[in-house]
C-alpha cells in the first residue's frame, strides 16, 4: 500500500510544482484596433501611420504590433468589441456612452483614452437664421446620425437650453442623417432642403469657407470649457489580461497627440493619404483653436448625465470615473 501511495504521490507533487511556477497567462503581442477616418480620431491614424505603438514597446522590451482595421461605422466596431474581435475601438462620446450602459455587467466595456476636445459648430446657408429659434418647418439641418451622434444631441442640449429642458427634442423633427462631406455639398450647393449642418473638423472650417455660410452655435454654448467628443474604449477583461500592452497604447497616444501639435503639416499629409484635399487647408484646420486633442476627458458627466436625464442611459454615474478604466482615473477629467 505504501509503495502505491509513493508512485501515485510523485506526479501529483510535479503537477503541483509544475502549477506554482508556471508564469501567468501571458499577455497578447498583437493589439487590434478600430478606427474611423476622421480628424476626431486623427491621433491613431497618426500612430498607425508612424507605428507608435510598436516603437513605444521597443522602448519598454516588449515585442508587440498594432493591427488597425478602418470601419465606415461605430456599430460594426462595437460588435467586434463586444465579440472580442477587435481589443480596442474608438467612437464619438454619446455613442461609447451607450455601449458602456448596455454592456454593464455583460463585457463591461469602459473608456481608455480620450481624443478630440474641440468645437462642434451649427453652420447655416440662410442669412435669416441667427439662433435655433429661427429655423423653420422647411429648414432641415444635417447631422451625421439622428438622435444618436454627438452632434444630434449637441442639438439636443442646445434646445433644452434654448425651449426648456422639456423641450429637447424639439429640433429633431428637422434633422436628416447625412455623413459629413453629403451635408457640407447639399449646404454649400444651395439647391437642397439643407439649410444647416452641425459638424466637426475639418466641415465646419470648409464650410465657414463658403461666401453666405455663418455660424449659428458652437458646442462651447453647451459645454463650458471644452469637451471631449472622441476616445477609445475596450472590454474590462482585455484592460486586466493586459496591463504592460494598454500602458503601451496609451503612451503611444500621447505621443501622437504631440506630434499633431508639433508638426501639423506632417498630421495633415498622414491624414490625407492618397487623398484630394489640400495639405495646407488640412495644416490650417489643424491650427484652428477649436481643434484641440487631449487624453483627459473633458465634461463627459455633462453629457451622461443629460443622456440619464432624457432616458438613453440606465443608470446615471456619478463620477466621470464610473465609465473609464481605473488607468484614467488620476487625470484631472470632468
């Protein structure tokens, strides 16, 4: 009996000292991420571009590639988040607000690093039209998706500010879905229904461009101080398996948020690519005081709280560290 329980004994004590040493789960050396191109998302075109994430690993002794996968949308995006096809995804603020209530305790997606915290404009085509007061039944004013893009509900605040909180749909019956360049043609055209646009960079600099196109609110009237408009989000358990390869990210983010503020006209060539627009106009947009990139995030309870307020938010937070990674929560944000 003795001798059985000495040969059973001797493997059980090799798995058990095979389990004690073995090294934790090692973390990815691939990082996918999502992106859409627009200058709001322009640091990770410009770390994409420059392979910043593969030289911040360098630095750390890491060996790690970026894999970036370009999207026409945010909701093909969060569905490979949410499926785990996809580690890291980027959207405008009201969107990722959505994602972040309805994937609570589910795949707990919360925010990473914050991106572009400038001014959305509303732009009008009609000399008449000074306030949102003065649109009419015939105006329609083009967004890029109705009720749920941060620029509809950038309108949306604005009108509760404007009729009373009561009234914050109040403008939505005059919107139309159109993606940004769509708007800022039927805007500039004169031959359409479209007689306003509530953008981003670089539409509503175009479109201020355009003899008889005035500016009729800025985000700022709503959001005092600036405000975050873009970041980059992951699933919690992806943020925990990998600590050393999002330390990396984030750092490369910075660093790419400098280089758009230090070489802008080298940003604006990254940014067009093998496109038509003009480096120099691009350089200028990028000079533009209303276009701002920071990873410190910038009245984002303003919004959750307007969205709890209007029911598209379950639960309202309490602190803008509610929905962000616990590697955010020592910047100075609101």
């Amino acid at each position: 009996m003795s001798v059985v329980r000495f040969k059973i004994g001797i493997p059980l004590a090799l798995c058990v000292c095979v389990s004690l040493a073995a090294p934790a789960s090692a973390e990815t050396t691939t990082l996918r991420i999502g992106y859409q191109r627009t200058i709001a998302i322009l640091p990770l075109i410009v770390m994409k571009d420059e392979k910043l994430v593969e030289a911040e690993a360098a630095k750390a002794g890491i060996k790690l590639k970026a894999e970036y996968t370009e999207f026409a949308s945010g909701a093909p995006m969060n569905d490979a988040i949410i499926s785990g096809n996809l580690d890291i995804g980027s959207a405008g603020t009201g969107p990722f607000l959505t994602l972040w209530s309805k994937s609570r305790g589910i795949v707990d997606v919360k925010g990473l690093s914050c991106l572009f915290t400038g001014t959305y404009d509303l732009v009008t085509n009609k000399p008449a039209i000074k306030s949102l007061k003065d649109f009419g039944e015939r105006d329609r004013i083009a967004v890029p998706a109705v009720g749920i893009s941060i620029q509809a509900m950038i309108l949306q605040m604005a009108a509760a500010k404007t009729f009373g909180v009561e009234n914050w749909k109040k403008m939505d019956h005059l919107t139309v879905s159109l993606p940004q360049p769509d708007g800022l043609a039927a805007l500039t055209s004169g031959g359409s229904q479209i007689t306003g646009q509530l953008a981003g960079p670089p539409f509503q600099q175009f479109a201020l461009r355009h003899k008889g196109i005035t500016k009729v609110l800025s985000s700022n009237q709503v959001f005092a101080g600036g405000f975050t408009g873009t970041l980059t989000y992951a699933r919690t358990k992806f943020v925990e398996a990998n600590p050393k390869v999002i330390k990396i990210f984030m750092a490369a983010v910075k660093r790419a948020i400098q280089e758009i503020r230090t070489h802008k006209r080298k940003a604006a060539e990254i940014f067009i690519g093998s496109g038509k627009l003009d480096p120099a106009l691009v350089e200028q947009v990028l000079g533009d005081p209303s276009v701002s990139y920071s990873v410190v995030p910038k009245n984002v309870l303003t919004l959750a709280t307007f969205m709890h307020k209007t029911g598209r938010l379950k639960d309202l937070p309490s602190d803008w560290r509610d929905f962000f990674h616990k590697q955010m929560h020592d910047l100075p944000g609101s």
